[in-house]
C-alpha cells in the first residue's frame, strides 16, 4: 500500500509527488498520456515558446529605431515548431527523470476509483490511505452549429505549417496569446469575444490599452458579439455571430474555439461518492472532498485554473495528510497573459473593490516615464496599484507592459507578507530597471 496515489501527472500532480517523496512517503502516480499533463504538453510552454518567438521578431521589426536595416523578413514557421517540440520534449525528459526518483512509482495508464482507497489501472489494483486527483481539464467548446468545425488549442499547437487567415472565437487569456503570436507571424487574425472588453478577469484599464496596441498592429478585435454559428465553404469558415442585435460573419481559413477548460473527471468518482459541483470536483479550503482521504487539485476542482495555482494546491493537500499546517495565501495568486506587451494581475480589480464596497486609493504610473523601458523602447504601458485606506495594505496590482509577468512578484511577496504600500516606496530599487515603475506607483501613495 502506497501513502498516497496521484491521479495526473501535471504541475499539481508531479510536484506534489516529488515534495511527498522528499518527505518520505510513498508515492504512485498515474498518468494516461504525457509527463506534464497540459500545461507542459499542449498549453503553458509550448505556448511561451511561440511567445517568444513572436517577441524576438517584433523587435526585428522594430530594429530601424537602433539603426540597425532588417528589411523585409521572408517567415519560416518550421523552426519556430521545431523550436517548441524541443524546448516541450527536454522539459518532459527532465518531469520523466524526476518521477523515476525514490519513493515514487510512475503507473502508464487511465485511473478508474473503486473506492477511497482504490484504484485501478489497466486491470491491476493500486492501495493507498489518500488519494489526490489532479486530471486537469480539457478545452471547452460552444453549444453552436458547427462547434466541431473549430480547432482547440490542442489542435493550433500541433499545426506544422501556418494558415493565411485565422478566426478566434473568445478573447480570453488563451485566445489573446495565440491571436497575438500568429498575428506576429503574418497571419491575417480576427477576435470575436462576447463580453464588452477582451480578457474579462483583467482590470479594465489595462485590457483597453492591450486592445489598443494589437488593434493597431492589424488584429480585429470584435467585442460584445455572439457567436452562433460555424460553417464550412470552399475557401475555409464563416463564424456567424450577432453584434448589437444584427447578423454579422467573419470567414477565415482556420477557426480556433477559445472558449475557456472544463474539468477533466475521472471514471468511477460517482461509485466512491465523490461530489462535483458546476465548476468541477468540490472541496474544502486543505483540497479534501467530501470523501475523507480523497482530495482534488488543479483545474479539476475548478477553483483557478492555473499551473502554480495547482501547484500550491497541491501543497496544501499534502500538508494536510502529514497533519501539518501552513501559511500558503491561496486567493493571492498572479496571473499573466504572455503578449507584446504581457500583462499580468493580482488582487482585485478597481471594479471589484467598488463592488464590495471597499475604500481604496488607485495610481498609476507608466512606462513611458521609466529610463530603462525608454531605452528597451518599450514605453507603451502602465501599472495600476490599489491600497487600502484603513490598513495601507495593497489589494491589487494590473501591469500592462514589458515583463509584466516577472514585475508582478514583487507586489505577490509584497502582498503575502502584509506589507503595507509605505515599505514598498520605502525600498530601494536598482537603477535603472523596470521595477522602479513599482517604486513609482507606491511613492504616489
């Protein structure tokens, strides 16, 4: 009998099995397909490897401002997959190598629960005192005609050659990437999002101004459409939608549904009594079910689906069953959509903070006034914090420029260890960097 048997072998899934492992347990982990579940296989990296890629040719582009004549640049694309199936294929190995590690047992297979302390794969009975599910999820479609005519992100990641023009049904963090890489690439890209503003978690502030800059670089950008339909003709796809009550389309030679993830459920969750709700397997603040032993983290449970977010979910799960207890903050947690420029969050948005009735300060401050984005020419972006007024503690942070993403973690530290908005204005930061933005937006405080 194993301490514990984890079901999925992503971010959650590995990573708690190696923390368990380095705490002495006894680990099996069960996976059906890849070491690294989605976010290593078929979303995170391979995606930033194409982000990346897009990043180094719009500074191509962009040379002419250092002096430097590129002139026109014929694209490749098999590269730039080449490139990602590699940088996918090294991070797997290195997943593969540590589930091989003492204590962990690595099961080829799908998991089916036969009970709380049970499950089978390919026939052969696995035991252990608690169980963690960590399948992930898996792309949502829309219930329109002609849904299946779309591709998921799945499909656009496994594409070797580039098409000339692409629809991309939601303006979601996924859709806003992928429409900004291929757009980079020269593809002739179309967004239809039903909500008012693309990115609907993000504060409003910085989507607009992201909307702003891909607008400008060529991307149509719809908002407030529904889409009610896909069809196929001769030339490609025509996405039907309706926009302030009329009848539009939009035709393009490929359609990507980016609609948001579902949960991924494994077989045999009703047998045990397992309970799931509309978003996905229900569990307590420590990642428990209502089945003692059983707990769910990740995208299944429905929570955040994000990586690191399963990450410390899995965290909390194993603490729990080693009776231990911590301090792991898991409703501060950053987020980030990895365009040009990359925006990131955490917190609450200006809008949130109004609805809960909560007395807040915002300021901003921008890139353009910043010496070292001025010297990167990256001066089109602004960070917005918001403090509290009573405790001078910051609620959140949304940065729309570049390296928004690595930016964002002095504000998540800053948040978790209860600082207050005067400590941050108070440290020095080295000059000239980026992260004098921050210094900038505390110091208005």
């Amino acid at each position: 009998m194993f301490d514990i048997i984890i079901i999925g072998a992503g971010p959650g899934g590995y990573e708690t099995a190696a923390d368990a492992a380095a705490h002495g347990l006894t680990v099996a982990i069960v996976e059906r397909d890849l070491m690294g579940g989605t976010c290593l296989n078929r979303g995170c990296i391979p995606t930033k490897a194409l982000c990346r890629n897009a990043e180094v040719i719009n500074l191509m582009r962009e040379s002419e401002v250092w002096g430097v004549k590129t002139g026109e640049m014929a694209f490749d694309y098999a590269p730039v997959f080449e490139r990602k199936e590699a940088v996918v294929k090294q991070l797997r190995e290195g997943v593969e190598m540590l589930m091989g590690a003492p204590g962990i047992t690595a099961i080829k297979g799908e998991a089916v629960l036969k009970d709380a302390n049970t499950v089978v794969v390919n026939g052969e009975e696995y035991s252990a005192k608690n169980i963690i599910i960590a399948t992930g999820s898996a792309p949502r479609g829309l219930p329109i005609e002609g849904a299946d005519l779309a591709m998921t992100s799945d499909d656009i990641l496994a594409m070797e050659s580039l098409p000339k023009s692409l629809c991309i049904v939601g303006g979601g963090v996924i859709g806003m990437e992928f429409a900004a890489v291929f757009s980079t690439f020269g593809v002739e890209v179309t967004v239809i999002e039903y909500c008012k503003e693309i990115l609907p978690p993000f504060d409003k502030d910085v989507a607009k101004r992201l909307k702003t800059v891909l607008s400008k670089r060529g991307i149509k950008i719809i908002t407030s459409a529904a889409v009610n339909g896909i069809t196929q003709g001769e030339d490609g796809y025509t996405v039907s939608y309706e926009l302030k009550g009329k009848p539009q389309s939009a035709t393009a030679q490929k359609v990507l549904m980016s609609v948001g993830r579902q949960p991924v459920l494994p077989q045999g969750l009703d047998a045990v009594g397992v309970t799931v709700g509309r978003r996905g397997i229900e569990v307590d603040d420590n990642m428990m079910t209502n089945v003692p032993g059983i707990y769910a983290i990740g995208d299944v449970n429905g929570r955040m689906m994000l990586a690191h977010a399963a990450s410390a979910q899995g965290q909390r799960a194993l603490h729990a069953i080693m009776g231990k207890a911590d301090d792991i903050k898991l409703d501060i947690v950053p987020s980030a959509v990895f365009t040009v420029p990359e925006l990131a969050m955490v917190g609450l948005t200006e809008e949130q903070c109004a609805e809960k009735g909560l007395d807040v300060t915002v300021k901003k401050a921008f890139f353009r006034s910043n010496g070292k984005a001025v010297a990167m020419n990256e001066t089109d972006g602004l960070l917005k914090m918001i403090v509290d007024n009573t405790t001078r503690q910051i609620v959140g942070c949304h940065i729309c420029g570049a390296h928004a993403a690595d930016l964002i973690q002095e504000v998540v530290t800053a948040m978790n260890a209860g600082a207050t908005v005067d400590l941050l204005a108070r440290s020095i930061h080295g000059h000239p960097t980026l992260s004098e933005v921050t210094l900038a937006a505390a110091r208005q405080f």
